[in-house]
C-alpha cells in the first residue's frame, strides 16, 4: 500500500509545485488520490473509483482551505512600497526622454543578473513591470506618498506577486538592484513554503510563511516607514546587502538610517522582536548577495 501511495505521489507531486490555488488545490488532489486508492483496496472497492474519488475530495478540500486562507491571511490587500526614506535628500537624476521599453529591458535584465530562475520560483517574485510615474518620474499609490516601487498582492490564482518599479528607480542601475532585492524580500514574505511529508498512507502539506505585523509608528514616536516587522527587517538587511557590496555611499532616499532602526527595534515588545529576527533570518539570503560587480 505504501508503494501504491507513493507511485500516485511521485507521478503527480512535481507538477504541482508553485504556490497558488492550482497548485494548492492540484497538491490536495494528490493526496486524496494516494489515500482513497489505499482505503479502497483495504476496503476490498475498486481502486480506480477509490482514486477519483480521493482526487474530487482532497482538491475541494485544499481548494476551499486556500481560498479562507488567502482572504484570512489578507493576501488580497497586502501591498508594500519602496518609498523614498529621506525626502530632503538629494534625489536620483532622471530623464523623462528615456524610451519606456529600454527601462523595461533594464529591469528584466536586472532581474536575471541578481537571481536565478530557481530563487525566482522560491522567492515568489511574479512580473517585474516598470509603471507610468509623474513628472519626477516617482511612482504616485494615491495614499500621499511616492514610491520607488511597489509590491502587488499575492495573486490568487498563481501564488506569486508582481513588482512595478517607478521609472526613475529603473533609470538608476544601483537603486534598482537595491529596490529589486527590497522588494522580492516583501514577495518571499507573501509566499508559503511547502514542505512535502511522505507518511505510510497520506501525502501532508506543511505550510511555513511570514507573518507580517503592522506598527503603531506614531505610538512609539519612530520613523513612518518602519511601519511593519517586515520593513523593520528589510531596513536591517539593506545594510546587509550595502556591507556585502563594500558600498560606503549609501543614499538617504533608500537606506534608513542606523540608528532610527535600531531604535525602532528596541521600543518594540518581545513578540514583535521575534517576529522581526525570524524574518530577518528568512530572507538573509536575499540580501547577502555580491551584485556591483555584475
């Protein structure tokens, strides 16, 4: 019976390997399959009736447990930017006369440079779109602010969330590798990693993810964008990615200053600390990467 489990497992398991509700609903299918084959046999029923049977019932199951999941987890609302951390500094240059294609093609060749196809998929990254900004060449959300880029909600169907970069983050080859590492750290947070356990009869789905905790910045007097445990992390790891790359210049429209994280972190209480150090930890490698050279 064992072997039966894991033939069915085998033969379907890898094609379900994303992270939306296809393949949520595909992987439910997979095991109900395993199992209602193996209790048909035991049952002494006919093993093809047992299998279909599983498949129309572990899928709906994971289907509709996904589906509560998302919208519980607030997968549909969440969207994080990349705005500018010090307003009074010195801004990028931009030109408004750059074609928007070769932007497009800096990002995309931007992307294959930092990350490989296999850390695309594990990171959750989707498309990488450069987006129409104002006249300073800043993306505009429409809640006040302006953004270098910006994090769409993880779609419902494949799992993965789209980035948009404003144009003057494309424009400037340096702010783009440090946004676009920013940013996939926000797509890897919207991402559950699936761990497949093989029992004697049931395939399980192991899902581990990020939570993301939202701040009171102005309870606890600290800068505006560490409005998250998420953000508080990614400003640590900014700084990460500056030590790897040996960057002593580090422009107060992206990197937050040392010492307005630090503080941030040490006014929060223990819980939002562990949430802080444990995402930190799973996107460490995100950051630590070598990229000036490239």
């Amino acid at each position: 019976m064992g072997t039966v489990t894991g033939a069915v497992s085998a033969g379907l398991g890898d094609v379900f390997n994303a992270g939306g509700f296809w393949a949520t609903a595909g992987n439910g299918a997979v095991a109900g399959a395993g199992s209602g084959g193996v209790v048909s046999l035991i049952n002494g029923d006919n093993f093809l009736e047992g299998l279909a049977k599983g498949v129309v019932i572990g899928g709906a199951v994971a289907a509709v447990s996904y589906t509560v999941g998302y919208y519980a987890n607030g997968n549909n609302k969440a969207k994080y930017k990349t705005t500018s951390s010090d307003v009074k500094s010195n801004n990028p240059t931009y030109d408004a006369n750059i074609n928007h294609q070769t932007m497009q093609d800096d990002v995309n060749g931007t992307r294959r440079e930092l990350f490989t196809k296999s850390e695309i998929k594990e990171f959750g990254s989707g498309k990488d779109t450069v987006g129409y900004g104002g006249v300073d060449g800043y993306l505009y959300p429409g809640d006040g602010s302006k953004a270098l880029a910006y994090t769409e909600p993880k779609n419902y169907w494949t799992g993965k969330s789209d980035i948009v970069y404003a144009p003057i983050t494309a424009q400037n080859k340096e702010l783009l590798k440090g946004t676009m590492i920013h940013e996939t750290g926000h797509t890897y947070i919207h991402t559950y990693i699936h761990t497949y356990i093989h029992t004697y009869i049931h395939t399980y789905i192991q899902k581990l993810g990020m939570f993301d905790a939202v701040i009171d910045t102005e309870k606890l007097e600290i800068h505006p964008n560490l409005d998250t445990t998420g953000h508080i992390a990614i400003s640590k790891l900014e700084h990460v990615y500056a030590d790897r790359n040996l960057l002593i210049k580090r422009p107060r429209y992206f990197y937050m200053n040392k010492s307005d994280i630090n503080l941030a972190y040490y006014k929060l209480n223990s819980i939002q600390r562990n949430l802080v150090d444990k995402t930190f930890d799973k996107l460490y490698s995100i950051f630590d990467r070598l990229t000036v050279m490239k």
